[in-house]
C-alpha cells in the first residue's frame, strides 16, 4: 500500500512538471488552458452511483480541469478505492470531454449484520464483496438466514450448503429476468418470499424456478397499485394453480 502511494506522488509530481513546462512555452500555454480543458465528462456503466458523484470522485484535484492531465493522470495512477466499484477506465473523446468507463461489482443481495450497522453484500458465488453501511436501492434486501460472523472476501457462513445454493439461484433468476425485488425472505424448508412494494410473493421452494418466475415476470404488471399476496408455492408445470389474495 505504502509502494502504491509513493508511486502515485512521483506521478503527480511528472503531471505537474509537465504541466509547468508546457506554460513556459506560448504553444503549451495555449494547449493546457484552451484546448485540453474539461467541458463534459460522459459516465458508462454507472448504476450505483449518479453520474454527478463519479465524476466529484475523479476530478480530485487542483490540476482536475485539464482534460489532457486527467487522461494521463490515469493512465499511470488507479482511481481511489470506490465502493461497490471494481475498476474505472478513463478516456480523453476530445480535448474538452472525458469518458470514463465504470465496471461495478456484481451484487446479488445484502444481508444486513444489526451488531456491525453494517450490510453485507454478496455476489454470484456468495462471496462478500462489500461491507457498507449505504443501501443500494437496486440490490434485495435478504432477510431470514442465521448468520453472524460475515467476513468480507468470503462466503456467506451460512452451515446448510443447500440453502446457499438456492438463495444464489433464486438471486440470479430473478436477476436474469428483470425482476429483482425490493427483499428475498428465506423461511427455512418452505422457500422464498419476494417483496415488491405492497406485493409480497410467496415463491415456495427453488423447484421450477425459471417457469416461476417467467409466469411471475407476467403476472405482476396485472398486479400494478394492488396490495396483497400472490401465491405461486404450489406452482409446477403439471399443477399450473396461482391465488392472489388482496389486502387493505
């Protein structure tokens, strides 16, 4: 770590002597303060973060208006540690607009840990990835699972390995078909129940999984300013029985 800022510092430091001898000269003070200025920065990729809050994040210094420093700036020097980000790529489109590419980590769920204030989020294989105290509006809430001592970069200690196994499965689903919720509850042997706002789906066990949720994917936009629960427990392709039930 120590290496890596001491690397960063002799970079700045060629950025900013580079920057002092191109104002020496007519042509470089013309290039650094007319032609290689930030005018726009155009952000790809960004889901968890506004647009606004990335570029605060990369334009960090007093240097940060010149498009052309930026552009090397990070060539030679990673971006600081973002969370919920894996790694940016920062490009010079022309002299007046950066792009920066934005690769997040892929977050199925959180699981929040009450004694730490903390949420837990995990990927694809169950591996934290991210201990924050932030919500991520687009990633569930999971509710339901006995687990304690969470430690970041490793899975969720959770002791029934089938139980992970389906939680990952429903997660992904659910992902691959646009139909993340707002909470995945697990309730033991009897399965998941999903939450969307004032519907809650009673999925049941990670049986006919992709069915499910494809007929699920169709049913709920019938289901829209509606309260109560949808039934889907003893859905299967033999036995094809849905029940709504309303509330308030």
């Amino acid at each position: 770590m120590g290496r890596r800022k001491r690397k960063r510092k002799r970079v700045k430091a060629a950025l900013r002597l580079f920057l002092a001898l191109a104002f020496l000269t007519g042509t470089g003070t013309l290039l650094a303060t007319k032609v290689f200025t930030v005018e726009k920065v155009e952000i790809v990729g960004s889901e968890y973060y506004p647009d606004e809050a990335i570029e605060k994040w990369l334009l960090d210094d007093e240097h940060s208006w010149n498009s052309l420093y930026v552009f090397f700036k990070y060539k030679f020097v990673e971006p600081k540690e973002m969370p919920f980000v894996d790694n940016m790529e920062v490009s010079l489109k022309s002299p007046h607009v950066l792009q920066v590419r934005v690769y997040e980590k892929v977050l199925l769920g959180r699981v929040y840990i009450k004694a730490l204030g903390q949420n837990a989020y995990f990927d694809k294989d169950g591996f934290v990835v991210e201990m924050s105290s932030d919500i991520i509006q687009k990633v569930p809430k999971v509710t339901g699972l006995k687990v304690d001592q969470i430690v970041l970069y490793e899975k969720l200690p959770i002791k029934e390995k089938h139980t992970l196994k389906n939680l990952l499965s429903v997660s992904q689903t659910l992902k691959k078909h646009s139909m993340v919720p707002n909470s995945v509850k697990y309730n033991g042997e009897n399965g998941f129940t999903l939450k969307y706002g004032d519907i809650s789906v009673v999925m049941g066990t990670a049986d006919d999984l992709n069915a499910k949720i494809t007929r699920l994917s169709q049913i709920m936009p019938k289901l829209e300013g509606k309260k109560g629960t949808l039934h889907l427990e003893g859905w299967s392709e033999d036995t094809t029985d849905i029940t709504f039930e309303a509330s308030g």
